[in-house]
C-alpha cells in the first residue's frame, strides 16, 4: 500500500480552528507522531500529507491544515493554502474544541464543503476537559458529530468506523479499462520507447492500465510500437489497443479499423475527468488564431526535453494546425491559476499524479467561467485526425 501513488488515494483533510487539536487528530488516526503538536496557535503552516491504509477501505491520504482563525502575520496565506486544499479533497474532517464551539463558523465551512461537493464528518475534540451534563447537552445539540479526546484516545476507533462506512457510500471510482472491456478480453498497450521514458520502467499511466486490466480480468500484451504489427498478427479477436498519445497516428495506420483504438490520455480523461467536456474543449481548436492564449497544465514537473509532449510537441503542431504562432503560458503542479478568462483554451495533462477530485474542480471552474479545457491525449488524437475514432470504444459502452 506504501507504493499506491497519492493521485490514487481517498484525500482526507482536516479543517478546523487553530488549537482544535487538529494534528492531534490526525496522530490519533494514523497511530504516530505525524504532524507537530503546540499550544502555540498557527504551528501548521503548510499541509502535512500523510500516506496510510485505512482498514478495510485501503490507501487514503490524510492532509493536515493550517487553522482557519491563523491571526498570525502569514495567517492570510495559510489561510489560502488551507482552502485551496478544498479543491483536491474527497472527505472533510471538520474539528472543533468543545471549550470553543462556534456555529457561525460551523455553518460557514459548511457551506464551503458544499460548493466543491465535499461529505464531511463534524468531530469535536477535548471531551476530557468537560463535565458529564454538559457533555451530554453537546450531544443532543450536534446530533451528527463524532466527540473524541485525542488526549484519552477516546472516540478514536469509532470516528475511524464511521469515516471508512462514510468514504464507502461516496466512493464513485471510474475503472480505466475494466468497464469498457469485457472480462477475459484482450488488449494491447502500445508502449513506445523513447527519451521520455524513464529508464529501466515505464510511466504511471501504462503501469495503471496495466494494473486494472488485472483487477478486472482482462488480459493484456504489452508492445511497443515496432513489434504492433507482428502482435496484431499474433493475437487473435484484440478489443481494444491503447497507444501512447504521441504515436496515435503511426499507430491507427497499423491497426485495423475493425479493431478499436484509443489512448492512454484519453483513458485518463475518462477515468479521471469529464471525457465529454475535453472532447468539447478540442472542437474549440478550429476557432484559434494568431491572438489566441493557451494555457498549459501539466500535474507534475520533470525535466523538458525536446520530445516534451506537453512544452514542444503540442505547441508546434496546434501552430501548425491553426497556422499561426499562438500564445502559451505553462503552469505545474497545484499552480492552477484562477484569472482563466484570459485564455481561450485549457490543455490539461493527463493527470496521473493528482487525484480526480482536483480535476473536475478545475473542469467546473472553467465551466463556470465559459471557458474551454481539454487534455493531451484528446488534443493530439484531434490533430492526427484520429479523435472520433479514439472515442467508438467509449460511444459503446
């Protein structure tokens, strides 16, 4: 469980006061010493990321942020990197301190959870420091809160019961593969070499196929692109090929057109994203021009080589498409900017390192904002003049 990539864990963040015994909680949950514990007000500063399996539900990420009343002279940017945090979280843990009940702050976060469609369990801490009657008044008035003491340990294995059955009923995983494939069905992952692989390994996105190919039963070759035909010739009643995007269209020369064809890209934008609105967003192509601005999103950093997909390849052939020098600007990691009405069009990477949750958020922000995203892989499936081919395997199911 160590090695499930974090893009691949339920994201559990823990919002609250300062000194509502927040990393405190977290501690108690993961059974160690994860983040620092103060009396000092504003000891979280950034968001302490902890990896772990919550039994039975599997790998989880728990994320630790800093206080929502942080006064202090940074506070403003804590602040803003707590909320920010929003945008990637699958579950929300709000906790205040039984000594410092505020429901107008309650109610606010509330509100916040519900714009980005976050469950969320209230839990308050510090039951240790009250008396019996007043507890028990507590507990009529927050009929939905789970009451701990992380000082006690007490409450600790029942937040953790209610929090697995809680992820359990939010649970909306979209397979990569295993959906659109039967069980027992075959399918080639077109892997080409080149100075983008790292050596002596492949990338995430072919290691994830390849693993849900196996959890789903289905049975997978594994290629690169100069022994395609010879396999093609080899395996027999073949449902789908997958091709790494930068080969589709060397690729869909190869494979017959009564064999299904698709990319490992637009797999993800499936798996992780809204496929029809990155679709959408690569028919806004056809309206660029020479003032055009587009945005680059790539979810992790890496050394740029002349084989980039995302800073080299694109670019030159959307120029080439539109006929035109367009204008690009490039953005890494969580750096998603939030003025994106000054582009015309959002080309998002593929996503392998962050987790859903954050890239439909963005999906709905450009959405709200009337402005057009896409991803990679459906970008150059559009211009290899591949892309309705690319999507029939989906259309079908």
């Amino acid at each position: 469980m160590n090695s499930t990539p974090n893009a691949n864990r339920k994201h559990i963040a823990i919002f609250g006061k300062t000194n509502a015994g927040k990393s405190s909680l977290i501690n108690s949950i993961c059974g160690q010493e994860i983040a620092i514990v103060s009396d000092i007000a504003g000891t979280t500063t950034d968001p302490v990321l902890k990896a772990m399996e919550l039994i039975p539900l599997g790998p989880v990420l728990f994320i630790d942020t800093a206080g929502l009343d942080d006064k202090s002279e940074v506070g403003k940017l804590r602040i803003k990197k707590t909320m920010d945090m929003m945008k990637s979280t699958d579950f929300a843990l709000y906790v205040m301190d039984i000594n410092n009940i505020d429901s107008d702050e309650y109610e606010s976060i509330k509100l916040e959870f519900k714009k980005y469609n976050i469950p969320y369990l209230l839990v308050i801490n510090k039951i240790e420091t009250i008396d019996k009657y007043n507890l028990d008044q507590l507990k009529e008035k927050y009929e939905e809160a789970i009451f701990v003491s992380t000082y006690k340990k007490e409450g600790i294995e029942e937040l953790k019961n209610e929090l697995v059955s809680k992820l359990k009923d939010s649970e909306n995983d979209v397979p990569i593969i295993g959906n659109l494939v039967p069980y027992g069905g075959k399918v080639i992952l077109v892997v080409p070499i080149d100075s983008e692989a790292p050596k002596g390994r492949i990338i995430l996105p072919q290691v994830q196929c390849i693993r849900d190919c196996l959890d789903n039963g289905i049975k997978t070759y594994v290629v690169r692109d100069t022994e395609l035909p010879s396999a093609l010739e080899d395996i027999k009643d073949i449902d789908l090929v997958v091709t790494d995007s930068q080969a589709f269209k060397k690729v869909s020369k190869i494979v017959p057109k009564n064999i299904k064809l698709t990319g490992f890209s637009i797999l993800f934008a499936n798996h992780k994203g809204d496929l029809k609105a990155f679709v959408d967003g690569a028919r806004k192509i056809d309206s660029l021009n020479k003032n055009s601005k587009i945005l680059i999103s790539e979810s992790c950093t890496h050394n740029v080589s002349h084989e980039d997909i995302g800073r080299v390849k694109i670019p030159k052939l959307l120029n080439k498409y539109v006929g035109a020098e367009l204008n690009y600007d490039f953005r890494v990691s969580h750096d998603f900017p939030e003025n994106i009405k000054d582009y015309d069009l959002i080309i998002h990477c593929g996503g392998c390192m962050i987790n859903r949750k954050t890239i439909l958020n963005r999906i709905d922000f450009c959405r709200s904002e009337e402005v057009a995203i896409t991803n990679y892989g459906i970008v150059l499936a559009f211009l290899s003049g591949i892309l309705d081919r690319s999507l029939e395997i989906f259309n079908n199911n």
